[in-house]
C-alpha cells in the first residue's frame, strides 16, 4: 500500500514540472511577442538563427518559417491602429538614427584632424566600401562624401514610407516577413515569392529576421543607391542652412522609390500633414520656410520635365 502511494506521488510531481514548464514556454513566448522593440532578444535570435542555418539551395516559400516580430495591427480598431504602428516603429528609427549620429560625430572630427592613426584609416576605408565611397586617398573630398551619406533621415519621412508600404503594418510581407518598405531580393529564397508575380520575374519580397534589421536596410538604402543621390543633397541643403531635416522637403527626392512618380511623393507629404508628423523632425514649419523646398521642387519637375521629353521624343 505504501509502495501505491509513493508511485502515485511520484507521477503527480512529474505532471506538475511538466505542466510548470509548459506554462513557462507559454507565458515567455507571450512576453516576446508582447514585448516593446527594444526588449525582444530572444525572438530576434531565434530568427536570426533560423535564417543563419538555412540551406542555400532550399527555396522558403513557407511564411511561417520566420517568426512573427509585429504585432497584429489588423486585429485593432482602426482609430488605435495608426497611433499603435506609430509608436511600435519609431523606437527603431530613433535607435538607428542615433547609430548614424554617432558615426557622423567621429567622422566630423576625423575631418577636422591632419594625421590620423593606422586603425581609424582602416575603419574610413571599411566606411568607404560599405557606404559605397570609392576608398582611394583619405582627403577631404573623401570625408565629404562619406558625410553626406551618413546622416540621419526625418521621422515623419520614414514614417510615412512604413505606413504606405507596409499598410500600416498589416500587409503580408510586414507581417510575415519584417518587411515595412518593400524592399525586393534577387535570390531564389532570399524572401517570400508575391503572388501574381509574372513568370518571368525572380524577384521577391525579402524578408529580415527582426524588424530592427528592415530599418537599418532602409536606412542604407536611401544613403547608399543612385536613385536617392537627390535626396541625400537636400538633406545635405538643410545642413548647409542649419535648418532641421524636413521629411516633406526631403520626400522630394524619392521619385524613383515607387512607379507612381510624383504622386507617390505627394501621398507622402499629405500622410505627415494629416498626421501631424512633421513635429517630430524638429520643426513643423520647415516645408514652408526652407530654401530647400524650392529647390527639391525644382529638381522633380526637372525629371518629370525630362520623363515627359524622352517619353514623346519615342512616340
């Protein structure tokens, strides 16, 4: 009889460890996906793992192999919808921007420096390839280059990008794939294939293993690629008139983001006017007061001008 008794104390603290830990699982992957951005470690890990260990040759077509890192914002209320997207995504964008920040100060006093050690050599050069500045001498035409493309981006700009691409966080690619900007791949696997893409196509929607890491892409890609050489000299026109970095001025230079041209950038303008985003960049009345408006203005119709030329010179 004593020996029935023990055997079944046995058995009841076995199930209670293991209905313990169960809860424990349960109630950590409740606090991850919970989590304010900066404090999701460990779903962030596991997602960079998954990725990290993945074959090359194995095409992910299975959305559910990345793990979800964005809140369900369609299951919201459309009048908490916005300001829940707004306040999940702008500590990302604070966060990378004082990245580029940082940076920017030891690239400003570097310049003001005329000998510089073997080791902040190297860092320039590994700079200069990364921010694609061609590295051949360290003068000040290089700092200068380098200066203009690490530099922070207005809020209210990569706010409004966000919201269009990604549906205010509830398209498919932001939810299955950290994809707030509708940046491409070329890579079979390197993203989630869209659907209705042309046979012929091989491009795809990438996908990142936290959101922070969407950002900071966006963030080079708008510093880096050709297509935005006009807004980084906006940006660079603020700088010069010491003026706060405008995202409805500096939106002027994203005509090649999107198809839509021109109107892209007006529904960008209109979304952080409406909103009232434009607060956060510093000054609200920036778009109106700037010299830099204008001459970003200018610069768009000059391309659509030409757009229009070459379209009828083909007819």
């Amino acid at each position: 009889m004593l020996a029935i008794k023990q055997n079944i104390l046995i058995v009841a603290c076995t199930l209670s460890v293991i209905t313990l830990s169960n809860w424990q699982i349960d109630f950590s992957l409740q606090q991850a996906t919970q989590s304010p951005p900066g404090k999701a470690p460990d779903m962030v890990s596991v997602a960079e793992i998954i990725i990290a260990t993945e074959p090359a040759n194995l095409r992910v077509d299975v959305e559910s192999e990345l793990p979800n890192l964005l809140p369900d914002f369609a299951s919201q209320p459309i009048h908490l919808r916005k300001s829940e997207f707004v306040a999940y995504v702008i500590p990302f964008v604070e966060e990378e921007n004082l990245k580029v920040s940082s940076i920017r100060q030891q690239l400003q006093g570097m310049q003001l420096s005329e000998v510089r050690t073997d080791a902040e050599i190297d860092w320039l050069q590994q700079l200069g390839r990364k921010y694609r500045v061609a590295t051949g001498a360290i003068d000040q035409t290089f700092m200068s280059q380098l200066l203009l493309r690490i530099d922070q981006l207005p809020p209210s700009l990569v706010l409004a990008q966000a919201a269009i691409e990604s549906a205010w966080g509830t398209s498919r690619f932001a939810q299955k794939a950290n994809n707030l900007f509708g940046h491409w791949c070329m890579t079979p696997g390197c993203g989630i294939v869209p659907k209705g893409r042309p046979e012929y196509a091989s491009y795809e929607i990438r996908k990142f293993g936290s959101v922070q890491q969407a950002v900071h892409r966006y963030f080079m890609n708008l510093n880096t690629n050709k297509a935005y050489a006009e807004l980084r000299e906006i940006r660079a026109c603020h700088r010069s008139e010491g003026e706060s970095l405008s995202g409805p001025v500096m939106a002027g230079g994203l005509l090649a983001y999107s198809g839509r041209g021109i109107h892209y950038i007006h529904s960008l303008r209109t979304l952080i006017r409406i909103n009232e985003w434009a607060v956060m960049d510093g000054n609200a009345n920036t778009m109106f007061t700037s010299g830099c408006y204008a001459v970003a203005d200018q610069r768009v119709s000059l391309e659509i001008s030409s757009t229009e030329f070459r379209l009828a010179s083909s007819e």
